[in-house]
C-alpha cells in the first residue's frame, strides 16, 4: 500500500467521525462538538490539499498549497484548544492553562495571517530554510504549551481529563516522532511509513479518545439530566408530602377543635354562673391545655412545609412583656413562687416583633419554668438590649435544672429529661422544639444554661429594629385578637351585651316566636348543631342542616335572616356553600357567619374571600357568637330601613351599589311598568322576579321590612305622590293611573301613608315621611 492509499483511508476514517460529531453539533448546539468537527476538518483539509491535490495553475500551487500546508495545522491547534475548553471547562477547573491556551490562539492566529501575507508576496518563502526553523519554533511552542497543559489537567483525577490527556500525548508523541523525521533522508514522501504516516497515526488516534471523550461525557449529561429530573420529582413529592401532613393536622385540630368547642363553651357559660367552683375551673383549664397542645402540632406541620412566616407589626415589646408575664402571677402565687419581670431598657418601647410568636414563645418558657421550680423558687423575666439592639429575653428559674449531658437534646422534638425521678410533672416534648422553630422564623436564637438542683436560664436574642423587618413590617395583614377568642377573654362590655341567658327556656308555640329572626345552622357534628341552638334559642326561630347541599336547600325554601355555617363537612363544604349562597338572587342577601376550626390568617382571608360576612374560630365563645349574629342582625335592619327610606323619597332613582339595591331596583322597575294594571299581583311579580310568592315575601321582608303586598302598594302610591304633586291630573285620574280601582280605597291607603288626602297633597310632604 502506498501512502497516498493509506491517506485515502485515513481520510475515511477521519471523515466518517467527523460528520458524526458534525450531526451531533446541529442536533445539541453544544461548542464542544462544534470545536471537535471544525479541528478534524483542518486535519482533513491539510491532508487533502498536501497530498490528494494537483494544482494546474502554478501561481495558485504556490500560493495556496504553502498556506494549507501551514494555515491549517496551526487552525487546527486552535481549535484544539478550544475544544479543551469546551470539553474540561478550563476555565473553571484549570483558569491558568484557560488563559494560556487563550494566549497560545492569539500567537497561532497571527503567525497563519503572517504566513497568508508574506506567501501573496513571495512565492519562494515556504521554500526557504528560514521558513522551515520559523515553523518548527512554532511546532515546539505548541508542543511545549500541549504538554505543560497535559501536565497540569493529569492532576485533575477527572475521567474526562483522561480522555483528553490520552488523546493529546499520543498525537503529542506522534507529533514528535514526525517532526524529528521531516529533518532526515527518511522523510521521502513516496514511503508509506515517512513522517507524515506517524502524524495521521497520532491524529487518528487523538480523535478516537476524544470521540470516546465526548461518549463518556454525554453519558454524564444523560445521568446528570436524569438525576436532576429525579430531584425535581424528589422535591415535589417532598412538597406534596409536606402538604399532606400540613392538611392530616388541619383535619386533626378540626376534629379535636370540635369536642373542644362542646366542652370549653359550656364551661365558659358555667364559669360565668360560678367563676370560683374549683371543678369547672379544673376542667376549663385542661380542656385549654388541650387546645394549646393541638395548636403546637398544628403549628409544628405548618413550619415543616414552609408555611408559618413571620407577622411583624410595631409595638411595645417591654408592655407585651409584662402583660404575658402577668397572665402567669396567679399561676405563681398557687404554687408559692415568686414571679417578677425586669426590664434593664426601655428603647423596646417601640419595636418591631410578631406578637402571636413571641407570645408562644414566652408562655412556652414560662410555663416550663413555673412547671419545674418547686414551692418557694422564683422565676424571672428579664428583658436587655444586645450590643447590636437585638432583644434579648431571659427567663431564669431556681427550679431542678438540667443535666448537662441533655442539654443539647432538649429542643428535640418529643424529647424528655430522663433521670428527673423528682420531676413529676406531665408533658410532651413538643414545647421546646416549638420554640426553637418559632425564633428560627423570627430570624433569632435560643440558648440554655443550666446547673442540676440550681436552676435554668434560657435567653432568646430577637431582631427588633425597623431596618430587619422593613420589607414585611407594612405589608402584613393586622392580626386579630383571635387568642382572646380562643380562651373566652371578652371585654367585659361585650359580656354585658349578650342578650338572655342560653338556659332560658321558651315555648316554640308561643305566638310571639313567629316574630323572632330566622337563623339556620349548618354542620355535620350533631352535637355542635344542639349546642349552638341552646346558646340561640332564647331570642331566635332554629333550622339545622347537616351540610353545605342541605343548608342551600333549606335556605333558598326558608329565606332565613342568618347562617351559622361550619367550613369543613361532607358533599359541599362551607366555602363552596356561600359561593352559591351569595350569587343566588332569593339568598345573595342573606348575611352569614363561617364558624370552624380553620383558624389561620390565610384561613379567615379564603372563607371571607367566598362570601362569608364574618369569621370565628372554635373553640368560640358563645357571649361573642351571639354578639356577633346581634350585629350582623343590626347592620341588616339599619339596611333595611335606608332601602324602605329611600323607597320611601324616591323609588325609581335608588342609587345601586349592592345585589339587594339591584333586586330591589328590579322589583320597582317591573311594578312600575304593570302600574295601572290594576290586576297585577304579587304571584305575577314573583314569576318575573322567577322566585316563588314565599320566597318573594320572605326576601321583601328581609330587605325592607315589607311583605310583598305592602311593597307593591307602596310603590303605587309613590308614583301617586308625584303625580299628584306634580298637578298633572286629578285625584281620581291619577288613582286609576296607579292601579287603583276603588278611589276610596285609594284614599283611604293614601291618607294612612302620607297623613293627608290626596287632594290636600302638597309637593313639599314628599320630604317627609310621617314615620320618621
């Protein structure tokens, strides 16, 4: 075989490797393969021009073969170094040999224009033996360059720098062994074993490492890819699993908040009857250690998935302080411990903190500290300025102490001293670990000191100042005094407000009761239902429904004046319930109270949202839960008397603003247009309105105070009373206008009305009604 043979060959095998990386470099995009085809194309050309081509023009032979000859080895050292980069990341993994090979492309760049310039200009330099010693200077630099970069990227331990290493000694090594026989006899380019033999060697060699290179590291993608996808679904399954366990403790506190609600509202009503019969305080007091150990869970889920942030709001921290450390001093005087709360600055005054954590976070401590100090011990609150005006609160006790080897375990979760034989005291674990993860969320720290039989100081350091919390400080929502609600703490006015006592007893077939509002409860618990209605009963007609379908049912037949309406039930919960409930026209108005255990800010935020009027939380309080429904009531009266108001002064020109003005805007509107229809009754109004006579009646009742009847009487002769007082016609005419057939009756409804008869109208009594 001779060598242009093997070259035909080499060419081949070049050429085949080359237009697969070529298609990969189309298909990715990636330089890595865009550098590798753009180096085996310069080997190629080289090859081809040097040996496969025969020039028939002697200018252009010795213009463009000396240039192939040296311009494109020294592209394809170009390429070659950028292809390391691409390949290995030089400029992460090795950034001196980066900038070296940078260096080395800008020396080779400009020796091929060099070389391009001179060769237009004498044809005879690449012949000459100054030419010959330039070039192989050049060859030794990039030689010297390959394998002080070989050197450097071989300490890497990287499998890809393995490839490449390989790759490049091998056509290094070749390289030399070819370059060192262009300067002998055995450089006859007839042979097949010369000097460029070993120099295709060692290119095909080199692209061989480098294609199995580029394998390896698109294996790695694929893995990397596959990995990284496998994180993702790893993260969303977290996230989901997180949600999960979040919503299992939202039915769960439901579930507890429920029975809690059965046993703190009677005791609450009892407690007000006998506020020092030592059982029911016993009971009241356990039934809230209950709830207090549900809410911890549930705020212990919430900071596993993220979602308890911090409400910060300024405030007086010093006072905060010393209101939560006085709610413990009757705690401390029973067990004869001396309570005390210091304050070493007073710069707290106003400070920028989350009330509902630091509270729980105090009371946490507190109650730990008041638990383990025996009888004579004392507790102390002390509140400091840090170095930097951090908050600094601690609570020192002389109680039994804690061992030191435990002290690193006590913010576990469920974890309890051991070896406290004289510690007889109940507890969960649940508490300091709450407290770690609340001044966590407050971007603070808790720490412990502690001696066995001497005492513990736990100090909580809380960014307080306005520049921490500027981002959040005006964009909270204002907490409500929900914890009040919680623990039945109602101002003693609105204690005094409550109507009858929930123990009174009444007598439904009292005549009188036909009168009392409407109310319906809606909720699955049985239970609740019968308690809410002993609390209502006094003073309100009772319907009960067992869930969110059934109460829309009963409501759209009964048009009640108010809903009691549970969140969480089965078929239709209480949010989609006044969703439905609100854009009903027999029901929009009909105003609604969400009672549940859903007791979160974004909670309250989503049940308002859906057309609830307002929002108490269980366990509820039942003086305030008839306060409340008293005030919904109130505010619908004071609506109910501008609509008749305004009905009264100006019928056709009510202003609409609301879906009750609308309606009513519509009820007036098609009366109007049946006017002299004398005929016209409230069965035909209902049909226009597509409701039915009672729920007709029921809604006019609600809204104004009026049964369909009057309503529609009313409007006729108001449209009398402008046209009487405008003189366009006389009595009878405008009677019969109206649509009133009797002139008598006419009269007679007119003079009840407006005071006088019609024929004593004057413009100037439109003003004023004669029951105001």
């Amino acid at each position: 075989m001779t060598y242009e043979e093997f070259i035909l060959v080499f060419l081949g095998g070049v050429g085949m490797m080359t237009l697969y990386i070529g298609a990969q470099a189309l298909m990715t995009g990636e330089k890595v393969y865009r550098y590798y085809t753009a180096y085996a194309l310069c080997w190629i050309s080289y090859f081809f021009f040097k040996v496969t081509w025969t020039f028939s023009d002697v200018h252009i032979e010795s213009v463009v073969y000396p240039f192939a000859r040296i311009g494109f080895p020294m592209l394809a050292y170009v390429f070659y170094y950028r292809f390391a980069d691409a390949f290995l990341d030089l400029r992460r993994l090795l950034p001196r040999i980066f900038w070296l090979f940078r260096w080395m492309e800008y020396v080779l760049l400009t020796y091929v224009v060099a070389e391009l310039i001179i060769c237009l200009f004498f044809n005879s330099w690449t012949n000459s033996l100054a030419h010959e010693w330039v070039h192989t200077v050049a060859r030794l630099g990039v030689a010297v360059v390959s394998v002080y970069g070989i050197t450097k990227a071989w300490g890497q331990r990287n499998q890809l720098v393995y490839y490449f290493v390989t790759g490049s000694a091998l056509l290094l090594i070749f390289g030399l062994v070819s370059m060192a026989l262009s300067f002998t006899s055995f450089s006859d380019d007839d042979r097949l074993v010369g000097p460029l033999f070993f120099l295709n060697i060692g290119i095909l060699l080199e692209l061989l490492c480098f294609s199995l290179g580029l394998s390896y590291k698109n294996k790695q993608t694929e893995i990397q890819k596959i990995t990284i996808e496998q994180e993702v679904v790893r993260e969303r399954e977290q996230r989901e699993l997180a949600q999960l366990k979040t919503q299992f403790f939202t039915n769960i506190s439901h579930e507890f908040r429920t029975p809690l609600t059965l046993i703190l509202g009677p005791l609450t009503d009892l407690l007000q009857k006998k506020p020092a019969y030592p059982t029911y305080q016993l009971m009241h007091r356990n039934a809230s250690r209950l709830l207090t150990l549900v809410n911890q869970l549930l705020d212990l889920s919430k900071l596993d998935a993220g979602q308890l942030q911090p409400d910060i709001k300024p405030g007086n921290l010093t006072e905060w302080l010393r209101l939560l450390t006085g709610s413990f001093s009757s705690l401390a005087e029973s067990r004869s411990i001396e309570l005390a709360f210091l304050a070493q600055s007073n710069q707290f005054d106003l400070a920028y903190f989350d009330r509902d954590k630091v509270e729980k976070i105090v009371t946490n401590l507190l109650a730990n500290a008041l638990k383990f100090t025996p009888t004579g011990g004392s507790v102390v609150v002390q509140l400091s300025a840090s170095a930097t005006k951090q908050a600094i609160i601690q609570i020192q006790d002389t109680g039994i102490g804690i061992p030191t080897d435990q002290q690193a375990r006590i913010f576990e979760r469920f974890h309890q001293v051991a070896g406290n034989s004289s510690a007889n005291v109940e507890g969960t674990g649940i508490g300091l670990a709450l407290v770690r993860e609340l001044v966590s969320v407050l971007s603070g720290s808790v720490s412990v000191e502690s001696q066995v039989a001497q005492g513990t100081t736990f100090t909580v350091t809380l960014p307080v100042d306005a520049d921490t919390w500027a981002s959040s400080a005006n964009s909270v929502i204002e907490r409500t005094a929900e914890q009040n609600r919680i623990n039945g703490n109602l101002p003693e006015s609105e204690l005094e407000a409550q109507g009858n006592s929930p123990e009174a007893v009444f007598d439904d077939s009292d005549a009188n009761r036909i009168d009392l509002p409407l109310l319906l409860i809606i909720d699955d618990n049985a239970d609740v239902r019968q308690y809410i209605s002993q609390i209502m009963m006094p003073t309100y007609r009772i319907i009960e429904a067992v869930d969110g379908q059934d109460g829309l049912t009963k409501a759209a037949d009964t048009i009640p004046d108010i809903v009691i309406c549970d969140w969480m039930m089965p078929i239709m919960n209480g949010v989609e319930f006044c969703k439905i409930l609100k854009t009903q026209s027999t029901t929009d108005h009909i105003p609604v109270i969400m009672l549940t255990a859903k007791a979160a800010t974004e909670n309250r935020i989503e049940g308002l949202s859906g057309g609830a009027d307002d929002y108490l939380a269980k366990p509820f309080n039942p003086s305030e839960l008839r306060v409340r429904v008293e005030n919904l009531l109130t505010q619908r009266q004071k609506l109910r008397e501008r609509f008749s108001r305004e009905l009264y002064l100006k019928p056709t020109n009510v202003q609409v603003s609301s879906t009750e003005e609308v309606f009513l805007q519509n009820a007036i509107r098609i009366i109007e247009h049946h006017l002299s229809e004398s005929s016209f009754s409230v069965e035909q109004l209902a049909d226009e309105l597509n409701l039915s006579r009672m729920q007709l009646h029921r809604k006019l009742k609600s809204l104004t105070n009026q049964s369909a009847t009057e309503f529609v009487r009313d409007v006729r002769l108001q449209r009398a009373a402008n046209l009487l007082a405008a003189r366009s016609a006389t009595v009878s005419e405008v009677a019969f206008t109206v649509g009133f057939e009797s002139l008598s009756y006419f009269s007679k409804s007119f003079k009840e009305k407006y005071g006088v008869l019609p024929s004593d109208y004057e413009p100037i009594t439109q003003l004023v009604s004669p029951t105001d």
